[in-house]
C-alpha cells in the first residue's frame, strides 16, 4: 500500500507490521534527518505520527497532505515529497496533550481491578524497557509513577512525569492501556496538582495519622487516645462503634471468621482512626476535581504490622464514610526494605496474607497492594497465588539501581563518582527509607576493578546505599547520567527488560 492510501484513513490504524514499519522508518527518517522508532508509526487523522531521535534530541514527526490534524501541535513544518509536509515537533507539555486528543491510547486511563504493575521512573527514560518487559504478560502497567518526594528529590514536576511516560508509550507503540498513579500523597494541594497533571491513580498516604502507640499502650492510656479520636470528622460514635462490631462474628470465608472484643476495636480505633478521617477528607477532595481517578490506601510505611482484625476495620468504616477504593498497602508482616528481597520468615507471611487476601476479596473485592515491592522476588508466587491476580506490584527505585548498573559498564568513572557521593551521603540520606544496609560492607570506589563495579547493584548493602541515595547523585550528575543513558538507550532497555521480566513473570496472566 502506498503512502497516499496510509494517508487517507480517519480512523485508528491497527500497529503496523514491524518490518512494513522499518521499511517506513527508513523513508521518514531521511526526510527528517533522524532515527525513527518503528513500533511508533501509526496513522490517524489522515496523518502519520512517529518519534524520531536526532542530535536535538527527540521529536515527535507528523506526516501529512495538510491535514488539519496537524495544526494542533506546534512545530517548524518543511514540504518533503508529493504535496506532503513534514512537521517536527518538541516533545513539549503542549504537544503531550495534543497527543492525547489525537492518540487516545497514549493518555494514563483507569485501569481497575487488572492485575497491575507501578514502574518508578526517577529518571524518565525507563517507559521502554518497562513496556518491552511488560508486553505479553496481561498485567497493566502504571507507567507514570513519582510520589511528591521522589518529585523533590529528582527535581520533576509530576507534569513532567506524565509527559516522559506519554512519549515512551507512543515509542513502543503500546496501546494497551497504562495508569498514572500520584504516589504517596499527603495534602489536598498535592491532590490538585496531581489532578491538572492528568493522574488517574491516587495513593493516599495517611501514616502520620497512625498511632503506633496504641498496639500497645495500657488500658487507661488507650482509652484517651479513643476519646481524643475526631468523631465528628468519623461520623461515628464509640456507642455506634461497639454496636457494630462487638458481640457477633464476621464471616470472611470458609472456616475464617473475625470477632471482635472491646480492647480489639478500640485498639484498631485508636491506631487507625485519624487515618481513616483523613483518606476519607483527600477521597472526597479528589472526588469534588474529578471522576476520572482511583484511589489507593497506602500504611504500609508505618512501625506496626497491620492486624487482620484492624485490616478489616479499615475497610468497614471506609465503606460506611463512602470511600471507594481499587487498591490497599497494609503493613505486612516481615520487612519490606527498599531494594533488597523481602526479609522475614514465608511461612509466616504467607498464613498471615491468605487472611489479608480474604478480606480483600469479602469486604471488596480490591487489590492487595505490595508496596516497596521491588525485588521482592521470595513472595511473588505467594502474593500471585493468593490474590488469583487480585494484587498490585508497585516498584520505585529498582529502576534507577538498573540504570546504574548500566552505567557501571558504559561509564565507570561516573559509577565510581556516584557510589563514593552515595557513600559520604547515606547517613542522611537514610532517615526517610526502610532500610538496614551497613557502610562497612560497601566496598570503596578505588578497592574494585571496573569489570566488577556493575557486581555492586547485586550487593545487599551496597544496593540499598545507591538506592536512597539517588537525589544527591542527581543534583551533582544528573545531567551526565542522563546523557549516557540517552546515548546507549538500547543498553539500558535490555537491563531493564531482564529485570522487570523476573518482577513480572509471577504475576502474568497471559
């Protein structure tokens, strides 16, 4: 078929075949003096769109006979061949969103209760290799993924966020469906921003409302911490609250049954009932913005281990205030430290999930969330059995350690640079993460060769150094990190697909 036929379609093309799509790349390529990625080829709008990378970098590339379409992006157009023009296009905030409107599959959408994937990309180059590792698995990607720290700390906006996945979507020509979730939010005002980004997911982080105190303080100091709780913002009383959950047992499933006496409730009350205030004020902030979201309750970054009983109290008193929610983080038992496998006793936790994974599909059904769930390779097939696919893996930071490691053997001097700031930078840089790595087992920069630097992002402790420390290493070698990455981008990709491969391959569902 010859360019003009390709060209004369209104509607959606279906994903051309990959060697039909080279044979055009090459052609688009010389026209605009720049590669093009085949798999984004597509036609729409009697017009080709496809992303090119040259020495400005990249550029999204819109072919046409004067379409109209192509008046809603903006960029330098120049006549190539037939009556047909070129227009070359920054890969700007402006031309995103006319991308959405004109290749809907490439905007974040809901994604439901589909086995799922958050993929971190801190560094917003690692939407490819997240796709190419998620492609054939049946579980949908969220691919747009920063909590507001992670935004500081990188120095992204989560505009920019939402942008970067945008354009590796539309490079590897991934039309089936991905989610944006705005991670770890704690203010109405971080909801707003999240919102005019165009995030379709919102984890609501409420953990400075736990009370750890209350799993075990005594009876006289537990009962002020009840009576101080915010009733009026619960709707609720503690009369209403031994009514509904004192002298009766609720049936989970067979055989599992939840009961609850006084101390049991008021303990669950008094941990997590400022919590359960203030998710239900973001939810019905988030709601009065838009209908277009999902929401996730996330206290898995707290000091106590989520009970079964204060698990299902959570849930009831969110549905009875009318909060609706896709996905729950408890704090599981174990330890769930950022980077490393999950540390803790599998029998154990594999007892205590099957009740979590009851109560999520009773008082639901929704998605157990296994939050800091990078590398947690041990409790993958027990977290996918358990669920029969009713989980989501969200993952941060193991992205940028793949990253690193392709900069172990691409640019030594740089890894070396990163892993002594990492080094001098993780006492304090420490404070904010679950983690327990020692730096008298980290090697130093001089003490290995360059063939054994990249051996590091697979040394527990050394691992967990680079890991929190990426902020400082971004401030000083960002810009540096970024363009090897970008110059070998193909190397890092395939890092990234074999790691996420192992992430992913538990839970596939296809």
């Amino acid at each position: 078929m010859n360019i003009n036929q390709l060209l004369s379609t209104n509607e959606l093309s279906p994903p051309l075949d990959y060697a039909e799509a080279q044979v055009w790349a090459r052609r688009i390529g010389r026209w605009a003096g720049s590669e093009i990625y085949p798999r984004s080829m597509v036609f729409n709008h009697n017009a080709l769109f496809c992303l090119g990378s040259g020495e400005n970098g990249k550029q999204l590339l819109i072919l046409s006979a004067q379409a109209p379409i192509a008046n809603d992006f903006a960029g330098e157009e120049r006549p190539v061949s037939d009556g047909l023009t070129l227009k070359l296009c920054p890969t700007s905030s402006a031309n995103v969103q006319a991308l959405h409107r004109a290749l809907p599959f490439t905007k974040p959408r809901r994604l439901g209760l589909a086995t799922s994937a958050g993929c971190g990309d801190r560094l917003g180059l690692a939407t490819p290799g997240h796709i190419q590792a998620a492609r054939g698995t049946g579980i949908a990607p969220i691919l747009a993924q920063q909590s507001m720290r992670e935004n500081d700390r990188t120095h992204r906006t989560p505009q920019e966020v939402i942008d970067d996945a945008t354009w590796g979507v539309f490079q590897e020509g991934w039309r089936e469906g991905y989610g944006a979730d705005a991670d770890h939010l704690k203010t109405p005002d971080d909801i707003n921003t999240c919102v005019a980004a165009g995030y379709t997911f919102f984890t609501i982080d409420p953990g400075d409302y736990v009370n750890n105190e209350t799993h075990t303080a005594p009876p006289g100091r537990l009962r002020k911490i009840v009576a101080a709780l915010p009733w009026e913002a619960l709707e609720t009383t503690h009369d209403n609250l031994c009514q509904s959950y004192l002298d009766q047992a609720f049936e989970i499933a067979d055989g599992f049954a939840i009961s609850f006496s006084e101390e049991t409730m008021d303990r669950a009350a008094g941990k997590y009932g400022q919590a359960i205030a203030h998710t239900a004020m973001m939810y019905r902030h988030l709601a009065g913005l838009t209908e277009n979201f999902e929401l996730e309750m996330s206290v898995d970054e707290t000091e106590t281990v989520t009970s079964i009983e204060e698990h299902f109290f959570i849930v009831s008193e969110l549905k009875r205030l009318g909060v609706q929610w896709v996905s729950l983080a408890p704090r599981y038992v174990g330890r769930f430290e950022k980077g490393v496998d999950y540390i803790g006793d599998l029998d154990e936790f594999e007892v205590s999930f099957v009740q979590h994974a009851a109560i999520a599909r009773r008082a639901g059904p929704y998605k157990l969330s296994l939050h800091s769930g990078s590398d947690k390779f041990s409790i993958y097939p027990i977290a996918a059995r358990q669920t029969d696919g009713l989980v989501h893996l969200k993952t941060a930071g193991t992205s940028y350690l793949e990253a690193l490691r392709a900069i172990a053997d691409l640019n030594p001097t740089l890894f070396r640079n990163i892993l002594a700031l990492s080094i001098e930078r993780y006492p304090v840089e420490r404070a904010t993460y679950h983690v327990s790595a020692d730096l008298d087992r980290v090697p130093t920069p001089d003490s290995l060769s360059d063939a054994e630097l990249s051996g590091l992002i697979d040394q527990f402790d050394a691992r967990q150094v680079l890991h929190v420390c990426y902020g400082s290493a971004l401030d000083l070698y960002g810009p540096e990190l970024i363009e090897t990455l970008t110059e070998n981008e193909e190397a890092y990709d395939t890092v990234l697909k074999a790691h996420f491969d192992r992430h992913l391959q538990p839970f596939a569902r296809s």
